[in-house]
C-alpha cells in the first residue's frame, strides 16, 4: 500500500513538474525533464532484455536512431512533396509516424536478433555491437538524409492539434508515453512470458531441458524491446527537431546501458533514476565545470565498486517489480 | 598496380597497429575475463606521453620510454586500484566501470594537455619516402611502424610458446579456473599480463601518434576496430589477433580505397564518396558478422 | 571622484548654491570648489585672487591659458560636463524632426550666438543629429552610472524622492515650457551636480522626460551575445581565435561594442551540428539572447542558425558562409562578415589559372563547405580537374589519397582542409615525397599561420589564396594585429580577423539601431550600412547581405629566417558571390 501511495505521489509530482519549474524561475528543468523521460523509455526498453532477459545488447541505440529517422524521413518527404522511395507519401502526423517508427524499430530487432541470438556471450554483445555500426555508418553515408550533419526537422508532428513546440506539452506527451510503457513491462514482466525470459536468464539450459523453445522467447522480447526503443526515438526526433547518425552511435547504446546499471538491473523504475541520474548529473555538472566528465568518470566507478545493485538499491526493498 | 601495393601496405601498417591494441586487449579478456573498455585510453596516453616529450626533449628515445613508461604505469595503478575488485564481477560491471574510466582519462588529458590535438614531428631520418620498387615511394615511418609491429608479434610468439610464463598465460587462457586449483599464484599473473596489454597498448599510441594526430578521442575511435579484430581472431589468442588484425586492416583499407570509385560510376562525385565511406566502414563490420555467423567462437578459439 | 580614484584628502561641504561658495572661497573659508568658467572665470582672470586648477574640456580655455586641462593635470579619467539639449515628443514625425534639427544647428551655429554668447562661456556648439545624439546620452548615461556608484548615493524612499522631485520641478518646468527643438551644446561647467543627491535626482529626471522611450537605454545591463563556437578537437584553434578576438575587440572599446557594453556567452559546439543547436536553444530560451555569433564550420550554422533565426534572433556569421544561405535560403537577419564560402576557393581556382596550372587534382572533406569549396574552385578554374576526391571530417589518415594523388600526376594539387585536418594533410603529402614534386595551390583555409607553425618546412613555397593577410597595411589592421600579438603572444589567424571585423561591424549596428537588438529591422538597416574601419581595407555588403571584397595571392617565403605568409598580389576585384541572383530579401 505504501508502495501505491509513493507511486502516485511520485507521479503527481512529475506531472506538476512544468507548473513547478515555471514558479522556481528555471523553465529549462522542462526540457531536462522531457530529456529524461525520453531516455527512460529507452533505458527501460534495454532494461527489459538486459536485465530480466540477460541479453546485454551494446547495440540498442540503432532503433533509437531508426525510430528518429523515420520521423525524419516521413517529415523531408512530407516537406518536399515527393513519396519515399516512390510509394510511401511522406508526412506529419503524429499518429502516423509514431506507429511506422515502432514497426520500423521492430522489423529491424526482428531481423538483427534472428541474427545475433544465434550467438551467445560476447560474441551476442559484440555482434549486437556490429550491426549497430553497420546502421550508423549507412545514415551516416546517405548524402541525401543529411548524413553525418544529420536531418532538421523544422515543424514537430501534429497531435489533435496541440503544439509540440511548447515545452510543457512534449514534456507531458514524453510522460505519457513512458508511464505506459513502463505499466506495459510491468505486465510483461508479471506474465509468464516474462517468468520464461527469467528463467531463461537464469539458466538457458534447464529452460531448454523443460522444453521451452528460448530462441524464439528470446527473439519476441528482443523485438519488443526494439520496438520501444524506437518509440523513444521518434519521441526523441519532436523534441529537438534534429535527428543525425550520432543517434545510432556506439556511445549512445553505451550511455543506455550505463543508466539501465546505475539505475538497477531487473527493476521496473531502475531506468528512470539512471537515465534522471546520468541526464541530470551531465546537466548540474556542466554547468560547474566544462570538464564534468572528470567527475562523473569516478563517480560511476565508485557506484560500480560500491552499490551493487545501483540506485535502486539505495533505495532499499520497496519499489515494484524488483525482479 | 603501385596504387594496390601502396594499399596493400597501407592496410598492413593499419593491421599491425591493431595487432599491438588487440593482443593487450585479447590477453586481458581471455586470461582475466576481464572486458577493458580503457584499452583505448592507455593506447591515448602513450601517444599523449610521448609527443609532449618529444616536443620538449626532442629525443626519440625518451619519448619511446615515456610513452611505454606512462601507459605501463597508469596500467598498473589502475589494475591495482580498481581492476581487480571487478574480475568477480559480471562483464557489465566491468564495462561501467571501464567506460567512467574513459570519461575520466579523456578529460584528465584535456584538463592537462587542452583540446588541441598535439603534433609530433618526426626526425629527419624517419620522415621522407623510400622506393620499395621503382616508382613507388613509401613512407619511411609507415615501414617503420610495421616492422616494429612485426617484431613486436615475433617477440610475443616466443614470449607465449616458448616460455614458462607464456605457458601459463596459454594455460589461462584455455581454462582459468584450472590454472588457479594447480596453485598458480593468479594476481600475480593477472598483474603481469595487464602490465603487459598496457605496454602493448602504449606502444601503438606512441607509434601511431605521428601518422594519426594525437588527440582526446582517439583511443575509443581505435577501440571499436580491436574489438572487432579480437572477437574475429578468438578471445584469449594471439595469433588470432594477429590474423584478425592483418585481415580488418586490409579489408578496411582496401574498400575505403576502393569502393567509392566504384560508386563514382552510377552517381556524382560527391554523393559516391559519402556514399562509399560509408559502406566502406560497415564493411568491416558485416565482416565480423559473417565470421561469427559461421564460426561462433571466432577463427582461433582456444578451447576445443 | 577625486576622493574614491584618486585618493585625494577632500572633505565635501555642502553649501546652497555657488553666490554663497565664491566668497566662502575668497575667505580661504574653503579651499576649492568646482564651478562654472562663467561664475568663477573673472574672479581668476581679472582679480587674480583665484586660481584655476584646472580645467574639464579637452583644450585649455582661450581666456585662461595658464590654466591646465583636467588630462593634463593628470586626471584624465574625469570628464566633467553638463550638456543641454532639446528634445521632442517621441511621436514626433522624423522630417519634423529633421527640419527643427537642422535649423536650430543653423542657428546655434551663427556667429552671432556662438562667438559672442555660447564661446566666451565656455560652451561648445555640436548641433547633433538625432542619433548621434542618443548615442552621446547613452555614453553620458554610462559615465553617470559610474559616478553614482562612487558617490555611493542611493536611492531612498518615495518620501524624499517626491520631495526633491518637487524642487526640481521648475528646473523641469523651464525645459518643458521651451518650444521642443533638438540640438546639443555642450558646457564644461559645474560638476557639482553629479555628486549630490539632488543632481543625481535631476538627472534622472531630465532623462524620464527624454522621448527616447525604449527601456533598453535605461537598464545598465550588458547586451549579452550568444557565441557557439568550436573549441575542441582539431578545428578547436579556429573557435579560440574568434573568440579571443571577439572579446579582444570589445576590451579595446573599454567593453563596449557601438558604445553599448557587452557581455559574450561562449560555449564549445565540438564541431557537432546537433550539440550547436542544443546551445542556440539554450541560449534563447534560459538566457533570452537574441543576438548570435561565431560558429565555424558550415554543418554547424546548418543547425543552429535556422533555430536562432525562426526564433527572431539575429545571426553574424564571422566565418561560416555555405552558400544554401547565400541564395535561396538566405534571410533577413542573417549576416555575413567572413566570406561567402565558395569566394575563398574561386579565388584559388583564379589562382591556379594565374600560375599556369593545366591540371588540377581537387580534395576536400564531405561537408557543405567542402562541397562548396570544390564548386568554388571549379567555378573560376579553367583548367581541367584530374580527380575530385572527398575526404571524411574525421579523417587523419590520407594515405590511399596520396596514393591516388601520386598516380594521378596532376600540375598541381587543390585541397580544403581545414583547421587541424591541413596539418595533418600537408604533413603526410611532405611524408610521402610529394612536396618537392607536385606543388599545392591552397585557400587561407588549408593554409593559416598556424597550421604554417605546425607543419614548418613541409609548407615552403606554397601559393595560398585569402582576403586578408596580417600583413595589410592599413591603420585598423595594424593596430588589430598589434593589440592581439600584445595580449595573446601570437599572430592572429584569419578567423580571428573574420571575427574582430564581426565585432566591429556589431558595434556599428548597435551604434545606428540605438543599442539594442530589439528592433531587428533598425538593426539591420544599421548593419547594412557597414559603417566600420575593416582590417582588409574595402568592405561592403551584397544585395544577399554577404561581403563583397578582394582577394590576394599569398607564398609561403622565408622572411628573416622564418616561414611566413607574405602577400604577394591582388588577384580578384570586388569579388561577389554566385548566389546573390538567387536570394529575395
């Protein structure tokens, strides 16, 4: 019960938080905060094969990045009046291009996990890896899509006519989203799809033993997983209107992974506190110094060494879904 | 035909470069079981180390020394500071941590040295080209690099196959556990091959630093192709390091030559180099997918 | 003043007017006060039982020579005066305006009210213009605000401000009552006003009633200017020398840019389009900057500027200058000091027709300003191009292009490098045995003083193509040169030219549009004027607000023992670019 009450509170506060900024004088937090959520949505997406399924992919920041470039793409073809390879009519609806960048980012998962689970270990993380690069060193040599200087999008989607431009409101369709997908893993988690996944994270062979077919629960929560990933993305392509291959790169599947550990492997919340711990820390420390990363190198090392179970755990037992 | 030799070499001079990062790195993870993403790092600051010293002494050899002397130094401390509380550790902590290692090395050497990339120049007996056949110079530095870099492979292979403690790194290497019940005194071991892989690692940034330029940044850009070169060469072995990185330097070198002339003949100038550095870089990549797709284990696995 | 600069023993008595302070005076009551020349200038003149100290104008008083100025007395730093003005209504129609303006200067100006009234007096005639004279009040302003902070007055209660405001309202009263003109004479007179309350208050007041109503004037805040630059990596030398002019630029003007103080707001793009922009939002959004500079690289401005621009900022470019800007997306508060980009290599395209070159083999990074370049250069090349090769912007490692290069045997070799991609570039083409055989004709981008410093003989006896050179001999050029060697320890590259000329033209806008950027289209009238001394001597704007200027032929020689870049002759004449025909603003 008081699981539920802290919850709820928690929630109020973060819907509050444009009205709070706004009467503290610091109207940027919004945007922080959008950045947050939208990066908890990515996080909690990795989270969900990394930590439950125990498939470390070093390579999710490319559906990250195809979910932004589908917005993209729809948006420049939307915008030059031409169809995308012939057929597809670009466009900017929201309600358009949210779903064609989910089936994207799933049709992609779909295709590289088929590939990848073939493997295992480090060979898995390091093809992962591969097929990530192959995804970013093609956005980056499409001349045509900007490449390496990356696709500005002038106008964000039309929802029901509200304005997207306007802080408060991406930062509340941000939320939405993340609290959905965060009440969706919960479920997924709960179900017994998600008991085979721990299962299978504990021990591949005695799943296989009972006759569980692991590839394809493997695959489906990899897809899932992709699929949200993507999501994020497309979120991420409204709200700053600017979409480029670094999106896609290495570091950005390395900085997913970072807030999915920092926050607590396996925890429904994990990925909000790493993604608001890493995102926030960035933020206060660059305003100290220009070399805050001197600072928050250590810092993650001593969270590393000393908090095991990262930032959930110092927060003790409490907390839903821990497992 | 001289245009290939020279790509040839090229690619050779690239793969050598490897060669140095990927054994350090190949021994670290298959001995220890350790993933360092720092790798890079101690491949930075050897170079760091060296171009400010030969700036200031303009001495060669110094610079050689300190390079080697910084990076084996800075490995040590960071292999007894942080390192062995993580070999317990499952790969993610290990790549956490190793990653604030980065931010943290990237950043110490901008606060010390600014952002600026730091030019080295070399002596006079080292710049200029030689005619390895008539008509085609080379630079002499890049022959340099690779015959030091094959002597260095040379050095290792005794140093693994014909002494005892390049037995009990094969040994390690092949079951560690088993090293460890025969009563091996393992941190010791650990301490070594480390120091080993950071000297190694040192020495290409010092040799690279005069062909690429010496900034922050360039050992995680370096990185991410001896991953490739060690998961294609097999963990835990040197010779698969050495034929996975001759292969990756190569392939690398050749399509980057290559493919976007090939382009230029179905579209314009600019778009067909984009286009082609591109797929170039993938390359590499779909490279490594191929070869774990048909053998898992990389092409020289350790165990059976 | 005295008492807090200068530290001179003073204790300050308040006495009702100067009738009582002269024979307070004269009985070595006190020992020195400040007056008018008119009140006190007979006392010194015929009695002798005073004697002047000094004078607060700029030249000695012709009827009292002996006596020396305030600078000359070693107080330079003061500059006493009152002023009278006259002011209209603020909705006052500007040909009204002008035609009052100009006959009261007129009149002001006849012998009859000048030499026999207003000289003798001690006043001098101006007869200003309305702009020139709201940029005196702002200069006045500023001196003031320095004085009330010294004095340590402050402002108390409404109480007493109502009634000093009181006892000022016949002085008030007697200014508001005159027909409105607008003139400005200028008197040396009391300073006394400055340093009591009462003055300050009056000040104050005679200010409310100015027409000038833009609040701008009256805050003392410094217009802040957004400044995105690259600070690191290979190109990071570029964004440090823009900046450093830049703020160079503005502590030459005691801080001040078109007499409005200024504060710059620097942070590092690292060459990433996406991080660019992010500061541009930052900037507009937390710190409400509408006024932006700085960027370098063309892929950058991409980003950020459409986002300060949509958001009714204003954009100088003191470097970047793709050409998608300069036609068809060009706008009206956007800029350009540098270069449009493609100039710099038509230049060396012209150039290479110059020395003779048949065929040219053409390289540069695949970015909008590495495209541009090679369009450029081809533009105005006659000859033929060998191979045109584009290179990564994170590219080191040119060895497959010097292969390509060495096959090819072309006359001569054209590259855009630029920042630390040229040294690393001219260092491997030395390395591979080319230099001696296949010389390079370079744009100043492949070729600064600094990749010069770096890359040392590998660079002798290349052709570059620029606008500038440190070596120009005008009077702006040389004191920029000198002023930056003195404070930096270094020759300034071309891009800290680019952004000290930007700095100027700045302060030229604020200048015209009343120091603000509020009005963007004061502002940008202001601009277009281009009513600054330029380091390169000729500079105007084109009809797409782009420069048009002349281009020079540079060598890499030897010059006393060093390596240096000397200017050798003009190669193009009022060079405009190709895309102005294309631009509708």
């Amino acid at each position: 019960m008081r699981e539920r009450i802290l919850l709820a509170a928690l929630l109020a506060a973060a819907i509050a938080l444009p009205w709070i900024a706004e009467a503290l004088g610091t109207p940027a937090t919004t945007g922080v905060a959008t950045r947050i959520a939208i990066y908890a949505i990515a996080a909690a997406s990795l989270n969900l094969i990394l930590g439950y399924g125990g498939l470390v992919s070093f390579g999710h920041a490319a559906y990250f990045g195809l979910g932004g470039y589908t917005v993209g793409i729809l948006w420049e073809h939307f915008r030059l009046g031409e169809p995308f390879l012939g057929v597809i009519p670009g466009t900017a609806e929201f309600l358009v291009t949210f779903p064609a960048a989910i089936l994207v980012g799933g049709v992609a998962a779909a295709a590289i996990g088929a590939l990848s689970l073939r493997t295992a270990g480090v060979q898995f993380i390091m093809i992962t890896l591969a097929f990530a690069q192959m995804v970013f060193f093609l956005f980056v040599s499409l001349a045509v899509y900007g490449g390496d200087d990356g696709l500005m999008i002038r106008r964000p989607n039309a929802l029901f006519g509200l304005n997207l431009r306007d802080p408060a409101t991406m930062y509340w369709l941000s939320l939405a989203v993340l609290v959905l997908w965060l009440w969706q893993m919960g479920c997924i988690v709960r179900s017994r799809f998600g008991r085979v996944l721990e299962g299978v994270r504990q021990s591949e062979r005695r799943m296989a033993a009972i006759g569980v077919p692991t590839y394809a629960y493997k695959l489906a929560a990899f897809t899932i997983s992709g699929m949200a990933c993507a999501a994020a993305g497309a979120l991420w392509a409204n709200y700053a209107r600017f979409v480029s291959p670094d999106m896609m790169h290495w570091t950005k599947s390395g900085e997913l992974m970072i807030m999915v550990i920092l926050g607590g492997i396996g925890t429904l919340l994990g990925p909000v506190l790493g993604a608001a711990a890493l995102v926030g820390l960035e933020y206060t420390l660059s305003g100290i110094t220009e070399h805050w990363q001197f600072i928050l190198g250590p810092i993650l090392i001593v969270i590393v060494l000393f908090a095991r179970k990262g930032l959930m755990s110092a927060f003790g037992r409490w907390g839903p879904g821990n497992g | 035909m001289a245009l290939l030799l020279e790509q040839l070499l090229n690619g050779v001079q690239l793969g050598v470069t490897l060669f140095l990062l990927a054994a350090g790195l190949t021994l670290v993870f298959g001995i220890m079981g350790v993933i360092n993403l720092a790798h890079g790092s101690l491949y930075m600051i050897g170079a760091f180390a060296a171009a400010w010293v030969a700036a200031q002494t303009g001495s060669v050899l110094l610079a050689l020394a300190s390079g080697l002397a910084a990076a084996a130094a800075i490995g040590m401390a960071i292999e007894y500071v942080m390192l062995r509380r993580l070999y317990a550790r499952d790969h993610l902590d290990q790549v956490l941590a190793t990653f604030g290692l980065i931010l943290f090395f990237n950043q110490g050497i901008t606060i010390l040295f600014g952002r600026q990339p730091l030019f080295v120049n070399l002596p006079e007996f080292l710049s200029g080209a030689v005619e390895i056949l008539p008509g085609v110079p080379y630079p002499v530095y890049r022959l340099v690099i690779i015959a030091a870099g094959l002597l260095v492979a040379l050095g290792l292979y005794v140093l693994i196959q014909r002494t005892r403690i390049g037995m009990l790194v094969r040994a390690g290497a092949t079951h560690r556990e088993m090293v460890r019940a025969l009563g091996v005194d393992i941190r010791l071991l650990y301490t070594l091959v480390f120091g080993l892989g950071a000297l190694l690692a040192g020495f290409a940034g010092v040799m690279a630093g005069p062909v690429y330029s010496v900034n922050v940044g360039m050992g995680e850009q370096i990185l991410i192709l001896t991953f490739v070169v060690v998961v294609i060469g097999s963990v835990g072995s040197i010779r698969g390091a050495m034929f996975g990185a001759l292969l990756v330097g190569i392939v690398d070198t050749l399509l980057r030559a290559y493919v976007p002339g090939l382009l230029r003949g179905v579209m314009d100038a600019s778009q067909a180099d984009m286009l082609g550095a591109g797929l170039a870089s993938m390359g590499v990549y779909l490279l490594m997918a191929l070869v774990l797709l048909l053998k898992p284990r990389g092409l020289f696995p350790a165990h059976a | 003043m005295l008492k807090a600069e200068h530290r001179l023993d003073i204790v300050h008595i308040t006495y009702r007017g100067l009738p009582q302070v002269i024979p307070a005076l004269l009985a070595n009551e006190v020992q020195m006060t400040l007056s008018g020349i008119a009140s006190a200038g007979q006392h010194i003149v015929s009695g002798g039982r005073l004697r002047g100290l000094a004078v607060g104008r700029p030249a000695r008083f012709p009827t009292l020579p002996e006596v020396p100025t305030l600078a000359e007395a070693g107080f330079g730093d003061m500059d006493p005066r009152t002023w009278f003005g006259l002011f209209a209504p603020a909705a006052t129609p500007p040909a009204i305006v002008s035609q009052i303006q100009r006959e009261v200067a007129a009149a002001l100006r006849a012998p009859a009210i000048a030499e026999r009234h207003l000289t003798p007096n001690g006043y001098t005639v101006h007869g200003s213009e309305p702009a020139a004279f709201a940029a005196f009040i702002r200069e006045d302003l500023a001196y003031k605000e320095r004085m009330i902070r010294l004095s340590g007055a402050r402002v108390e209660c409404d109480g007493a401000r109502i009634r000093s405001f009181k006892l000022q309202r016949s002085a008030l009263g007697s200014l508001r009552r005159e027909t409105p003109w607008q003139t400005r004479a200028k008197g040396e007179d009391t300073m006394t006003a400055t340093l009591t309350r009462r003055g300050v208050l009056a000040a104050g007041t005679a200010l409310a009633a100015a027409p000038l109503a833009a609040p701008a004037i009256a805050q003392g805040a410094p217009l802040k200017i957004g400044v995105i630059t690259t600070l690191s990596g290979p190109g990071g030398y570029l964004g440090a020398d823009a900046r450093d002019a830049l703020l160079l630029a503005a502590e030459m003007n005691d801080g001040r840019l078109g007499g409005v103080p200024v504060q710059f707001l620097v942070e590092d793009d690292a060459l990433r389009p996406a991080q660019g922009k992010q500061i541009a939002e930052r900037f507009l959004r937390n710190e409400r900057i509408r006024l932006f500079t700085g960027i370098i690289f063309s892929n950058v401005l991409g980003a950020a500027a459409p986002e300060v621009l949509d958001a009714g900022g204003v954009y100088v470019s003191c470097n970047a200058g793709p050409s998608n800007f300069a036609g068809r997306e060009c706008r009206r508060n956007y800029f350009v000091i540098s270069w449009q980009n493609d100039n710099l290599n038509e230049s060396a395209g012209a150039l290479a027709n110059i020395m003779g070159y048949r065929r040219v083999f053409i390289l540069a990074p695949n970015y909008q300003a590495g495209r541009d370049a090679l369009t450029g250069f081809k533009r105005l090349f006659q000859g033929t191009v060998t191979n045109e090769v584009y290179t990564r912007l994170d590219q080191t490692d040119y060895a497959a292009e010097m292969a390509q290069i060495r096959a090819a045997r072309p006359d001569a070799v054209y590259h855009f490098h630029p920042g630390g991609l040229g040294i690393a570039f001219i260092r491997q083409y030395a390395q591979a045995g080319l230099l001696g055989t296949i010389p390079q004709v370079l744009p100043a981008a492949s070729m600064d003083v600094r990749t010069l410093a770096a890359v040392g003989d590998a660079a002798e006896g290349v052709d570059v193509s620029s606008h500038w050179n440190s070596d120009f001999d005008n009077e702006q050029n040389r004191r920029f040169v000198a002023a930056f060697r003195q404070k930096y320890n270094r020759i300034p590259t071309y891009y800290a030219q680019q952004a000290y000329d930007t700095a100027l033209a700045i302060g030229a806008a604020l200048r015209g549009a009343g120091g603000t950027v509020d009005n963007t289209d004061a502002f940008r009238t202001a601009m277009l004027r281009a009513d600054f001394p330029s380091t390169r001597g000729n500079f105007r704007f084109g009809p797409n607000q782009h420069p048009i200027q002349d281009w020079f032929a540079l060598k890499v020689e030897r010059v006393g023992g060093q390596l240096a870049l000397v200017t050798k002759r003009k190669i193009l004449e009022n060079h405009a670019d190709a895309y102005a025909g294309q631009c509708r603003i």
